[in-house]
C-alpha cells in the first residue's frame, strides 16, 4: 500500500536524492524542491501532500517564511512540517516551532531516525483522525468542531496551527486539571526528543494571543505546567 504524499526541500542535491531515494524505498510518494521558488510550486500544484520536510537556509528565500506561508493559508496550514537546519542553537528551534513548525531535526542527522519520525508524526495524525474528530467542544462563545479541524470564537474561525489546535483541544478536554508540560509534550508532540518544554511556553504563549479573552483561562500553574480554568 502506498504511505503518504511527501514535499522534500533541500538545497544539497546530493542528500535530496538520498532523502528521496529512502523515502520512496519505504513507499512515500516523493516531490522535490531545491529552493523556495520550487517548493511553493509543489504546494501549489499538489493539495495531497500530508507532511514536508523544509530545509531553513535555501538559496533564494528562508525555510521560515515557507513555513509561515503554510500556516497562513487554509488549505496549507494543517500540513505536518518537519524543519531541518544546521543551526542548533535553542533560539533557533524556539525559531522554528514559533512560525509554526511540528518538529525540528539538527544537520547532520540520521536518515533512518527522520524516517522513524515522519513515520510516527503520520501514524499519530492519522489516529487524531480516526479517533478523536468526533466530537464539539465548547466553553461558552469558543468552538472547537475536532471533524473540521476549525476553531471558532463568537461564530468566528480563527486561525490555529496544527500543534496550538492540539494544545488547546487538550487543554479544553482537560479542563479543570493541571497539564505538566511533560504530559503536553507527550499528548501534543509524542515524544520529547530534541523538544524541550521550552517549546510548550512558546506554543502557549501564541494561543493564548489568538483566542482573545479566553486566553486568560489558559493559567500558568507554577513548577507544573498548565490548566484551562472554567471556574474562574
């Protein structure tokens, strides 16, 4: 059976056809892109594409602005994105996971763990899909409908990314209960290899920004993580 539709964006030639090359040994199907011009062409043109694989430094633009530009659009930004850079300093990866990345991969890296992790991220998606898209949560004049993936305060969508909608449907499921960050790191991302909860402060922090007066009930709970408050 085929697995899943992936973008590569990579602008050593030589890796992006190994990367490719063992992608498509494992079953995916495979597009290629050597700069930003490229990738923002396969985007255009392929709407089955389940995850992408994004180098930040390209020749003519930056991995962060092709990520921005999948987050911001509707029919993008539900896309799983994979940033793979050589800079490995934290900020970079608070970099990264702000503009809306779901993981972060360090150059040089083993081909067989990226393989593992894109096969992982896919597998979790597709059991949200299956199994947790069943149902509306609602506290008050905030909707979360978990079958169209939309989130909407006063009857207005508002635009999350894939990891802040998880958060926030976690939160709001568990509302009322303390989250460590370890159990948000867990339940949201799936593991915490080279994700720190540093990441989740930041994830909290823009959705917290974008559902307006709710964003209050979102509580830090100090030395332990944090907790959607309905009581207040």
């Amino acid at each position: 059976m085929s697995k899943d539709h992936i973008l590569l964006v990579e602008d050593e030639p030589d890796l992006l056809q190994t990367l490719s090359f063992n992608f498509e040994s494992e079953g995916y199907k495979v597009s290629k892109a050597l700069n930003g011009k490229e990738a923002m062409k396969a985007l255009e043109k392929n709407d089955s594409i389940a995850l992408v694989i994004l180098d930040l430094m390209l020749p003519d633009t930056s991995g962060l602005d092709i990520c921005r530009h999948i987050r911001n659009k509707d029919d993008l930004k539900n896309l799983l994105v994979i940033m793979v850079t050589a800079k490995g300093e934290e900020v970079d990866r608070v970099v990264g996971f702000e503009v809306g990345a779901d993981d972060y991969v360090v150059k040089p890296y083993s081909v067989r763990e990226l393989l593992l992790r894109v096969g992982g991220m896919l597998k979790r998606s597709s059991k949200e899909k299956d199994e947790g898209d069943k149902e509306v949560l609602v506290f008050e004049d905030l909707k979360i409908d978990t079958n169209k993936h939309k989130v909407y305060l006063s009857d207005k969508k508002i635009s999350l990314t894939s990891k802040e909608f998880k958060l926030l449907k976690h939160l709001l499921s568990k509302a009322d209960k303390v989250q460590t960050r370890d159990n948000l790191l867990n339940k949201v991302w799936g593991y915490d290899q080279d994700v720190t909860t540093r990441t989740v402060d930041t994830h909290i922090k823009r959705l917290r920004s974008k559902i307006g007066k709710y964003g209050e009930k979102i509580e830090t709970v100090r030395g332990e993580g944090y907790i959607f408050n309905k009581l207040d």
